[in-house]
C-alpha cells in the first residue's frame, strides 16, 4: 500500500494559514498597522479602495527593513518578536506569530517598499501568491510602505463570501479605531476611494477619542486611574446620562492591545447597576497594563481573546476602578439647607436695584374643597369641579366622574350595574379579560399590540405607505462612523416607515419627522435601539432586514405593561389582534393570549 501522507507545499500551507489570520480587508489592514506600530513610526497613513477589496496601502515613517530583512518577512514564522518559547510570555509588541505577511502575500498582490535611515536607498520586492516576481532598489523616504492589490485574487471562493462594500469599510473602520485608540501619541489618516475620513493628530487619549467619535464627547467622559500590585487601570468611561441604546463605544484593551472579555464587561455593567436602564449599554474606553507573564494572548488566531492568570482579582479591580471614577466625579449639586440667606438683599445687590424685592401677595381660600358640590369662586375664576386622575382605579367611580354638574344624574348602583355589565377588564393593567363561550379570553395587551404594530410596519416597509409627523424642534442624532454608515444604509426603509432624516455631516443626522405612532417617543433612543438590533441580527438580505426592523419597531412602540386601558382602547386592541395574519403568537415567539376553559375556572 503507497503512502498517503506527505507535506503540503509552502503555498497551499500558507493560503491555509490565510483563511485563520485573514479573514476580510479589515483583516490586512490590522495586520499591517501593527507592524508599523512596532516599527516605531510617529505617522501612519491608511489609503483604501473598494473597502480594500482593490487595495489597501498603509505608509509609515518607521525604522524600515534592510534588503534580506524585506525579502524575509514574506517567509511563514519569520518573525522579529520572538526567538525562543518563554518570548511567547513577555510579548509587548502587536504582532508576533510572523504569519500575517506570508498569509497576506498567498493570497493577494503586494508589493513593499522600505528604507531604513542609515541606508541611501530603499528596495521594493513584488510577491504575487508567495511567489517573488521582482526585486528592486528604488529612492524613497525611510519608512515602509505595503501596498495590497487584489485581495484573495487567486482564492474566488473566499472572495464571493465578502459581504458589500459598506459592510466591509464598517470593518476596516473599527480595526482603525481599534488600533488608533491607544496610541494617541502617533498621528493617523485614513482615506477611502479619494476621500479623507479620518486626520488624527498627536494627542492624548482624550483629544484621541474625540478625533474619533466627536468633539462632543469632551463632556461625556469621566477618566479612569487605578493603581494596584501587578495592575493598573488607566482611561475614561461615559457619563451614565449619556449611556445609549446601541453598544459601540465599548474597547478593552490590554497593554494597549484590543481584546473581548464578556467577564470583564460584565465588571463595567455591574458598576453602573441602577444608574441606566436596562435596556442602555455604558461606554468605556480603558486599557490594562499587566505584567505578560500574568496573561496568554496566544490562544486566539486574531489575538482578540486573553486569559489572565487571576481574572477574579482584575474583575474586582476594574469594578472598584469604575465605581470610584462615577463616585468621585459626581456633578451633583450640593445645597446647603443649615444657613438662611437674605434674599431681598442679595439680589438687590446684584442687581443693582434701590428698593428691595418683595413678593407676590398670593390668596388663598381655605374654604376650597375640590371635592365639594358647589364650585367655589376666586376673584373671576370659576373652578368647574374636580378632574379625576388618569390612574384612578375603575371601581372608584367618585374619583373618575367627581360631582360634575355635566354628568348625567346617575344613581351608585347605575354606575355599578354599568360597569358589572361591561365586555372587558384589564387586570393589573397589563391583561384584557373577556368572555368567550368556551370560558375566558386573558390577552397580554403588550404582546398583542405588538403584534398588531409588526405587520402594520411590515406593509409599510412593503407599500411605502408610511404617515409621517413633522418634528417641531428637529433632534440631533450622533453616531460613530460605523453606526453613521449603518444608518445611512437603512434610511430607505426608515423613510417607508415615517422617518424623516436629513443627514447634516458623516457622523449626524437631523430627525425631522417621526412615524405617526411614535408622537411623544424620544426619536433618537428609538433610532439608537434600531440601530442596535440592526447590528445584532445584521444580514444583507433585505427581507431579513424588514423583518429586523418592523420588530424592533413594534416592540418599542407597543403599548407597555402597567398602561391603563379604556374599554373602547381594549375593544380596538382585541379587534386589531384577530384580523392580523397570526394572532396567536407576538414577533418574538411569546404566546399572546390564552383560554381558560370553564371547568379549569371551577376545579
């Protein structure tokens, strides 16, 4: 029997090596802005096209490679991070493994040009699926420059598998994000198909985060300092007033390096327990510098994972970091009730005023009764009885009807036998009972609504029949440039739905209209909330996002639990429920009502 097993050929190993380390243009570019981080350039230049399908060219100022140097890199595990296993438990700099070039160059055109300063001249090599088709000296300044041309060019399966261009650029935008976060003393620019999307200047982290996310987060940011044995914890975390519906400005990093930790996250959440809603995420940007040998960040392809060696002891820390942060930050408002201050005199003063303030002369009838039969008189003013509470309770019928004199002169027992007699009641507020002639209907009036408002929404999004309400006072709604492209995206079907959007920059959007539902909502938390779910369940098939949308629409603007219903709002709400397609069940997959059969109702 012949032999079966055999080594693969460097080039198919390498494009194997490709499909764990490169996974999408955002990937080649987090490879090659790390190597000219550890290169030691001050400025870093990211030119894109077609979302780096067509090429991606990352420039930096760098120590630059010698000739051998530029011919090596392209060599699998050649590498100038490590020399011996115990490095792999002292790693400071980003990229170490020494696969990233090689899978990079199996895959696509490249071409490098570098130059070290002691040299008069640089070298350019040309690799075309690791295969080297030149090899050049040409002029140029010290630095490097990699140019990407054709990604996964002799790889056509991998390469249908790419989502749309929008999609891909959002990926490349968070990898540059990720990578310009923590390095706020080095400048960047980034630049797609001819147009500059982002000139981060040297700074610190604050004017960094600005750079990136908005001006406006100069006001939103409360800076992190802990400092413990083998730990320390350094950077800002948002305001809780400005917490959001969406998550995204949420970046762990661990000596300076981007890494997902649910554990960690959790930390954060716990320390802003009951200062934002449930359904709001915090934002944090924070960086934890750890001794190497405490962590293992080889355990992941991407390097995005990390295990520490005591994860309970910088969750405790972290925690404790955060809560101290919004504890010794807190704007709130001393007021002092102990002393007494003369205020006709200090605002006199102030004013520059002769005579002193003196106050109004307010009068007060203390024989005023809202609850009396005769309405009392005030100078001209006519009282015209007690307005009862939309909360009353239904059986307390002096408190919903009062003695008003334009009721109609019912007797208690009338008014009783009315409501003995009506065809619904909401229990807790948040379920319609009725009877049905096999015993009694209970609705979940929160599902049910919800049902009814998803396939409203879906014949919409359908029809393009959606009623829009002008803003009298258009809101502003700011994003990153990630959500901002998302955004952009699905405007179309927001406009289907009611939305009047009008946007004002790259990252903001005016909010000019509103479906008619939302009247009274807050316009930018339900966007923000859409925005969310889009991410979550995000897919380029368009009914699949319809579905998304009118969902999430329909559950934030249902009617909620604990909302008082009238009995013709509950015969609209019952009525609506059974002419939809499906009335048994809501979007999310809950049962919306059930039937409890008489002989259950008398065991």
């Amino acid at each position: 029997m012949l032999d079966v097993i055999k080594l693969l050929p460097d080039s198919v190993a390498n494009q194997i090596a490709a499909g764990e380390v490169i996974q999408r243009p955002a990937s080649a570019v987090k490879e090659l802005m790390e190597n000219a981080l550890d290169a030691g350039a001050t400025q870093i230049d990211l030119v894109v096209k077609d979302a780096g399908k067509s090429m991606i060219m990352v420039v930096d100022n760098g120590c630059g490679m010698s000739e051998t140097d530029a011919r090596m890199c392209f060599e699998r595990h050649a590498t100038s991070k490590i020399s011996k296993a115990e490095d792999l438990f002292a790693i400071r700099t980003m990229g170490f493994r020494g696969e990233a070039l090689a899978s990079i160059a199996a895959i696509a055109q490249v071409e490098l040009k570098t130059r070290r300063k002691e040299d008069e001249v640089g070298v350019k090599i040309v690799n075309e699926g690791s295969v080297v088709k030149e090899q050049t000296l040409v002029p140029m300044q010290p630095g490097t420059t990699f140019t990407v041309k054709n990604l996964f060019f002799n790889v056509p399966a991998r390469r249908n598998f790419l989502k749309s261009p929008q999609a891909e650029l959002r990926h490349i935008v968070e990898e540059f994000t990720r990578v310009t976060l923590m390095n706020p003393e080095i400048g960047f620019t980034f630049n797609s198909d001819g147009k500059e999307l982002y000139h981060l200047y040297p700074g610190n982290l604050k004017q960094r985060i600005m750079g990136l996310f908005g001006s406006n987060y100069e006001e939103k940011l409360l800076p992190v300092r802990q400092e413990a044995e083998r730990i320390s914890i350094d950077g800002y975390i948002v305001k809780a007033e400005f917490a959001k519906k969406t998550r995204g400005e949420q970046y762990f990093f661990v000596n300076k390096r981007f890494i997902k930790h649910a554990y960690l996250h959790h930390a954060i959440e716990n320390a802003f327990m009951e200062m934002i809603p449930k359904d709001s995420f915090p934002g944090y940007f924070l960086n934890i510098e750890v001794d190497p040998a405490d962590i293992d960040i080889n355990i992941h392809p991407t390097k995005t994972e990390v295990n520490f060696l005591d994860v309970k002891l910088v969750y405790a820390i972290l925690h404790a970091a955060v809560r101290k942060a919004i504890g010794q930050h807190n704007l709130s408002p001393m007021i002092d009730f102990e002393e007494s201050a003369d205020l006709n005199n200090d605002f006199s003063a102030a004013m520059g005023m002769s005579q002193p303030l003196s106050f109004p002369n307010i009068p007060i009838d203390p024989n005023y009764n809202p609850f009396s039969k005769t309405p009392t008189h005030h100078e001209g003013r006519q009282y015209d009885g007690y307005k009862p509470e939309r909360n009353a309770s239904p059986g307390d019928w002096r408190l919903l009807y009062g003695e008003r004199t334009d009721l109609p002169n019912e007797t208690v027992e009338a008014i009783e036998e009315k409501q003995y007699r009506s065809q619904y009641l909401q229990v807790n507020q948040s379920y319609v009972v009725t009877a049905v002639k096999s015993g009694m209907l209970v609705i979940d009036q929160h599902l049910a609504h919800m049902r009814v408002l998803f396939e409203k929404y879906l014949k919409e999004l359908e029809n393009h029949s959606g009623v829009s309400q002008q803003e009298l006072f258009p809101q502003a709604l700011t994003l990153n440039m990630n959500d901002a492209s998302l955004l952009k995206e699905m405007v179309p079907e927001l406009e289907n739905l009611g939305f009047v959007l009008e946007q004002a920059n790259p990252t903001t959007f005016m909010i000019n209209g509103t479906p008619s539902d939302a009247a009274g909502c807050d316009a930018v938390a339900l966007l923000e909330q859409i925005l969310e779910n889009a991410k979550i369940n995000r897919t380029d098939l368009q009914l699949d996002r319809k579905l998304n949308l009118a969902k999430t629409m329909a559950s934030q603007l249902a009617i909620k639990a604990q909302t008082r219903l009238s009995e013709v709002e509950m015969q609209n709400l019952v009525d609506q429920l059974f002419a939809c397609n499906v009335a048994e069940v809501a979007p999310n997959g809950k049962k919306i009502y059930v039937i409890l059969n008489m002989e259950d109702l008398f065991q």
